[in-house]
C-alpha cells in the first residue's frame, strides 16, 4: 500500500546531530513527563517539584540553543508557519480532553456508575466505534465545509459531547450512554484528523521530518498532561467537598475543567482562512 498510494520523496542531505539539543531536549520531556506521571499517583512533593524545575530549566537551555543553531533537533520556527502554528496550539488544547476523557470515562464507569471492569470496558468501545465511523466520511465532510468550519463545529461538538460524559448516572439508559461516547468521539476524531493533516499544508519536503519530530513530541506531552489536568480536577472537586471518595459530581467538575480548556482551540481554529487546506483535498 505505501509502494502504490506514497510518492517517493527525494532524500534529503543529512546533517549532524545536535547532541546539545538532544540532551537537553531528552532531559525536559523526560522529567516533565515523569513529573505529569507522579503528579497524577499523588507522589512525594519534594521528589515533583525537583523533576519540574529541572525539566523546565533544561527546556529554557533548549530554547537558547535553539535560536542559535543552524539545525535545531526540534525546530521552533516551524511555528512561524501559520497553518502549523494553529494546529499546534488549537491541537494542545483539545489534547487536554483527549487526554483525560480515557481516565476519566473509565473511572467514572467504575467508580461513579458501578459497572465491572469488564462491562466499563465494553461500553467504552463505543468511543472506538464512533472514530472509525468518521474515517468513512472525514474526507467529504472536509471537502463540503473546508477546514475551518469542520474544526469549529467537530471541537464544539467534541468538547460538548465530553462534557456531558461528566452528567452520567446509574439511572441514564445504557443506548444513552453509548450515543454519547460514539457522538463525542466522532466529532473528536474528525478535530484530529483535520489538524493532523492542516499542520503540514505548508510545510516544504525538506522540514518535513523536523516537523513531524516537533508535533509528535508534543502530542505525547499534552496527552500525560490531559490525564494531570484531570486528575488534579478529581483531587480539587473532593477537597473543596470535603469527601473521602469519589462520588459522579467529582467527575461532573472534572469533565467541565479539561472541556472547558478544549474549547478555547475555538478561538484559534477561526483565525484559519476560509480556504485553508483546499490544495490537500485536490
């Protein structure tokens, strides 16, 4: 299939490896991905904030590298590419969600519902449902609309269809239950595969793999990150109501937090021309 439907592209020449970038880069994503990981198992403070303050300082010492090599491992003036730079940022934000509603519809099934692990899981294939369904129409959707309706409308949608996960109870019918996973996880699929495919509209062949390095990168950091974000919510939500377990109401404030920061990617998707993207579809 990659023989057939892929077009050989021309090797590019090789540059030498920036091990300064390397090492301080690998440096900050490591301890701040371990830092997100310990944040959400409630682990020793001093421990936490050591890894934070050592993963940011690296990342600054990245940063001032960056700006003077030639051939910065990741390149950060890819963001000076418009259609890049709102991907990236409307994408990191909606990965809060994307990142979280896995943790938290698992948690919430178990623990707020009452469901077995086995059954919880059943129900949230649902949501796996609803994303291969979108694959089969992600391409005439974004020829009729464009990209930047489809990323307006498919991340409201999205983020509204999670927030109403948070509204779950025993008492909702299970074929409710399962609409609202497949529905939210249509419209959430269709948000990524428009940003995945928008992020390298003009982007030259030749900074093609400095791009893919730089977005795949942080897809992975946002992700641990939706998961902390939601985490730290649940803790926030039973410490202001004083409670010694987690009740659905925790998960209602939880689901409304990640959601809530998802749906500022809106304001960011507007900013992309009406006829963005129309050469991808050609």
């Amino acid at each position: 299939m990659v023989m057939i439907f892929v077009p050989a592209v021309p090797r590019v020449p090789t540059t030498k490896i920036d091990w300064i970038g390397f090492i301080l880069s690998g440096v900050s994503l490591s301890c701040l991905l371990i830092s997100f990981e310990m944040a959400i198992h409630s682990a020793d403070f001093t421990v936490l904030k050591s890894l934070l303050i050592v993963g940011s300082l690296a990342w600054i010492g990245y940063l001032r590298h960056a700006r003077m090599h030639s051939d910065p491992l990741i390149d950060l003036t890819l963001l000076n590419v418009p259609t890049f730079r709102i991907s990236i940022i409307g994408g990191s934000l909606m990965r809060i969600t994307q990142g979280a509603q896995p943790f938290l519809v698992a948690m919430m099934l178990q623990l707020g519902l009452g469901f077995n692990a086995a059954h919880a899981g059943l129900i949230a294939l649902a949501g796996a449902i609803g994303s291969l369904i979108m694959k089969l129409v992600a391409r005439r959707i974004l020829v009729r609309f464009g990209y930047r309706d489809t990323l307006i409308v498919s991340g409201m949608c999205a983020v509204g269809g999670y927030a109403l996960c948070g509204f779950f109870r025993p008492d909702w019918p299970l074929m409710a239950i399962l609409s609202v996973l497949a529905t939210a996880s249509f419209f959430m699929s269709l948000q990524f595969t428009a940003y995945n495919t928008i992020a390298y509209a003009d982007i030259s062949t030749d900074r093609m793999s400095a791009a893919t390095s730089f977005y795949s990168n942080l897809q992975q950091l946002l992700l641990t990150l939706g998961v902390c974000v939601g985490s730290l919510a649940l803790h926030v939500s039973m410490t202001i109501g004083h409670q010694d377990h987690l009740e659905p109401v925790n998960f209602t404030h939880a689901f409304i937090v990640v959601t809530c920061i998802s749906a500022l990617a809106t304001f960011f998707n507007g900013r992309i021309s009406a006829n963005e993207g129309r050469s991808l579809m050609e």
